[in-house]
C-alpha cells in the first residue's frame, strides 16, 4: 500500500510518500493537503478491510471493492464517489480473454484506488507525480480520478488491434483453409469480443454519468475530460460491435464453405455413381444364370460387353462435361 500526499498551499508545492495508514489520514486531516492512497495487489485483502475502517468508507463499498466479477459503475454516497472500472488484458491468448477489476473511491480531497493485480496504469500515474507533482495534484483528486480512467479506455486499443489482425487472419484463411481448428479460433474470437464488449458497454455508461452527474467531487471544469473518456468508449464499443459482426461474417462465411465443398463432394459421388448405374446394369444382365442367352455363344461376346459399357461410360461423361456438372 502506498499513499501520496500533495501539499499545495506551501511556497514550493511537493509531494510525500507514506507507507502507514495512521499517519497518512492523519496529516491529511490535519493539514488538509491532497492525498492518494493505493492499496495494491500484494494486500488487497487485508488492506482493503483497514481501510475501509479507518476511512468509515461504507460497508457496501468495501463489498464491492472485494467482489471479483462486478460490473463498471458509480455510486454516489455522502462523502464519496464509488466508481468500478475494469480493464483489459493486455497478454492474453486467443480464448483467454480477462479484465480486472480498479476500484476507485473520489472524496473531496482524496482518492482510494483498489486493485488486485499489478495496473501499469497505476505504476504510469506514480511515475508521473512523482516527475510533476503540481501538473497532477496541483488540478485537484479529480484530475488523478481522471487521468487513471483515461488510461484505462487507452488500454482498450492494443487489444482491439490484435482483434482486428486476428479477425484479418481468420478471413482469409476461411477462404483457403476452412477446417475444425479455423471454427475453433473464430468461436475463441466470439467469446473473447463477448466477455471485453461486457465492460465496454457499462464503463460507456459509467463515464457519461461521471460527465453530467452535479456532484461537489467533480469540478465542473472536470467534466469535459471525462466526456472525452466517453467518447472514446463509445467509439471502443462501435468497434467491438464491427467486430463481432465481422466475426459472425466470418463463421457464416465457414459454414458456406464447408457447405460448398461437401457439396462439391457430393456431386462428384452421385456422378460417378450415375456412370456406374447402366454398366452394372448390363454386368448384372449377362451374370444371371440363364443357360440360354443369345451372347453366351459369341466368341466376342466378353469383348463386346466391356465395350458397350465403357462407350455408356464415355458418353455419359462427354454429357455431363457438356452441362457443366463437373
């Protein structure tokens, strides 16, 4: 757990780094400078709890901060603003597809980030602070609860890149190599754009109430930035829609294929069994066990046959070329 505290009335505004909860609220309140405290991957647990404690943060927050599978969303409370964002992997594989859950708590002049694994986005705003502490604090908590959201929806785009080149790669292998394993990858791709498409569209909905909501947590010189969080989400659900679509035109294109080419399959089996019909028909004729029959005497009659069949055999062939059936 880490915490920043900003003190900006001092002659030369700067930041300190506090590792303990105590005295970390404690100056806080005291000096009523700016704070942001992390509780991060290594005591999630154990941390969130304390802090929720210590912070008289509600007791439904601190549920939801615990939850795994929740939902983007804000919940306004007295003191605070509640917001839960998810953001995409970056490192997954093909069917893998995973989001992780930051929770993040906006008072007035503090702000709560929880997460349960390692956010690069967290390690780029620490970096960041720590370089210019006066361009991040020194515009207020709802800056930071700004910055942290944006980075999130710019984390959206590496993953809708590698969709775009799978989704490329799987249409043109549908029209070259259409097998089992193809039809795999393309439900993959169904089920990864499903589960990303899940967050996009409620955290769309998140920012445009952080945008409009009338809350003392957000300056209203604040809300532009966060319609431009939602405008790059509505964007980012656009694309994730186009891209199920031509995921779906993908697989529909699959099952033609596969239609085409047992039809193709299907066609030269009934023509060969066509050919077949009138020379097994003559082959059955003359292998009755009639002891009188005209051609058993003929000394070309064995000849003869294999002739007429395989002159059906060539006709039948110069036929169907002829209609263009094969």
């Amino acid at each position: 757990m880490k915490g920043y505290l900003f003190y900006p009335n001092e002659p030369e505004p700067g930041i300190q780094v506090e590792d303990a909860l105590e005295n970390f609220q404690g100056q806080a309140n005291q000096r009523g400078v700016l704070f942001w405290l992390d509780v991060g991957a290594e005591v999630f647990e154990s941390e969130t709890k304390r802090v929720g404690e210590e912070l008289d943060l509600h007791p439904l927050t601190v549920e939801d901060v615990l939850t795994t599978e929740s939902r983007p969303t804000v919940d306004s409370f007295q003191d605070y603003l509640y917001i839960l964002a998810r953001i995409p992997a970056q490192d997954w594989e093909i069917g893998e597809m995973q989001t992780f859950q930051l929770s993040l708590v906006l008072g007035p002049n503090f702000l709560l980030s929880f997460h349960r694994r390692n956010l690069p986005v967290i390690g780029q705003l620490e970096e960041q602070i720590t370089q210019n502490p006066e361009r991040y604090f020194g515009r207020g908590v709802d800056y930071l609860c700004y910055y942290l959201l944006d980075g999130i929806s710019d984390n959206y785009y590496p993953v809708l890149d590698k969709l775009e080149d799978e989704i490329g790669q799987v249409e043109d292998e549908v029209l070259t190599e259409p097998d089992e394993e193809l039809l795999t990858k393309i439900s993959n791709l169904r089920s990864d754009l499903i589960e990303i498409q899940k967050t996009a569209g409620p955290q769309r909905e998140m920012a445009a109430k952080l945008a409009r909501t009338d809350t003392q947590f957000i300056a209203d010189e604040r809300k532009v930035y966060f319609r431009d969080i939602q405008d790059n989400m509505i964007r980012i659900f656009d694309l994730l829609t186009n891209y199920r679509d031509l995921i779906s035109m993908a697989r529909d294109m699959y099952m033609t294929s596969i239609s085409n080419r047992m039809n193709e399959i299907m066609k030269t089996l009934t023509i060969v069994a066509t050919i077949f019909i009138p020379l097994t028909f003559i082959a059955g004729i003359y292998g009755m066990n009639f002891e009188i029959m005209p051609e058993l005497s003929w000394d070309w009659g064995y000849y003869g046959a294999l002739g007429v069949m395989g002159s059906m055999a060539l006709g039948m062939v110069y036929y169907f070329k002829k209609k263009d059936w094969f």
